[in-house]
C-alpha cells in the first residue's frame, strides 16, 4: 500500500497569472533532490486552469503551450528522484462574491467554491492527455470546495452540488461537478491507470 508523504510546491498556481513566471522559486534538479532528502515521496503541485488553457488574461510566455511544457518538465524531474506527483486544480474560473470569497473576478486569479463547468472539464481533458500514461501522476480535481458555504452552510446542498454541479445555490457560473470531471479524464484512456482523488 502506497502512503503518501510529502510537501505541497505551491507556485504554478499563481506566478503565471500574476505575471510573475511560472513557479515561484526553485525547480532545477538541486532543489527536487533537496525535497527528496526529507523523505518525501509524494509532492502535490498546484495548477492554474488560465494557466495551462493559455487564456487570454495570461501572458503567452506563461500560457498556453509554455506553462504545460514547464509543468511536464518538472514532473518529469520530481519522478527523476522517485516522487510521486499530485496535479491540483488549484485557481478557476467563475465570478463569486459570497462566503468566504477571495476575489471578485471571473478569472482564475484566487480560488472558487467550485470549479466551472465552462473549462474545468476541459482543462482535465487536457492534463489526463498529457499524462494518462504516467501512473506515479495523481489527479486531485479540485482543491478544497466549498459549495456548502455558498449556499449559506447547507451540506445537503453543497453536496448536491459537489457532486453533479449545475445550476448551484449560492454560485452564479455554472458547476463542474466532480462527475464531470471524472468523465473528463476517464474520456481520455487515463481511468483507472492515472490514479484519481478528490479531496
């Protein structure tokens, strides 16, 4: 059985879209085999839906066809030091001003009670492509929701919500439900072989 232990590499998730780069320090072989030597075997990178979709709020040098080549490339280094790698869909789309909102943009520039139904499915299309092969990738579809707090704490709500997405109370986009993006990445061949969580 396989336990995790590990660091979260946060940076990918909000360099690219801030216009800073596309991570936030260090990510050449020296400091991979720096995590390594504290006994982690597992490292979860957050990711930036605008980011790896290249959307037009986002400069091309850390869009696009840069920012998923950068991100294969530093999977590919993690797994060089036997790290097994969790891929998080950390910042999305979608206007939200209710509980606990961190921003009132539509853009993927803070995270959202849930993802959006208009490209979360296909930004996971997108990444179990690239990596439908790779079994030491896990997919981790969304981090943290919160849909119960949108819809004025009602679980029964939220998890309505969580799972089948929609029309959601309390959230004004349309909903990728965690269904939909299972589809998404089973769709690609990536099923079973690239290993799913949902957090």
């Amino acid at each position: 059985m396989f336990v995790p232990h590990g660091v979260n590499r946060s940076g990918a998730e909000f360099a690219c879209v801030q216009g800073k780069g596309i991570f936030d320090g260090p990510v050449d072989d020296t400091s991979v085999a720096a995590i390594a030597s504290w006994k982690a075997n597992t490292v979860r990178m957050p990711l930036n839906e605008d980011c790896w979709l290249g959307a037009s709020n986002v400069s091309s040098q850390y869009g696009g066809t840069a920012y998923q080549s950068a991100i294969e490339s530093f999977v590919s280094t993690l797994h060089k030091h036997g790290l097994v790698v969790i891929l998080d869909l950390h910042w999305t789309d979608g206007a939200y001003t209710g509980q606990s909102s961190a921003c009132s943009v539509a853009t993927a520039t803070c995270q959202k009670p849930m993802p959006d139904a208009a490209n979360a499915p296909t930004f996971w299309s997108s990444v179990a492509k690239a990596f439908k092969n790779d079994q030491s990738t896990i997919f981790d579809l969304f981090n943290e929701p919160y849909p119960d707090f949108a819809a004025g704490f009602n679980t029964t709500l939220g998890w309505t919500c969580w799972q089948n997405g929609g029309t959601c109370t309390g959230i004004p986009y349309q909903v990728a439900g965690m269904q939909s993006l299972v589809n998404a990445v089973r769709s690609t061949g990536a099923g079973y072989k690239a290993h799913l969580a949902t957090f």
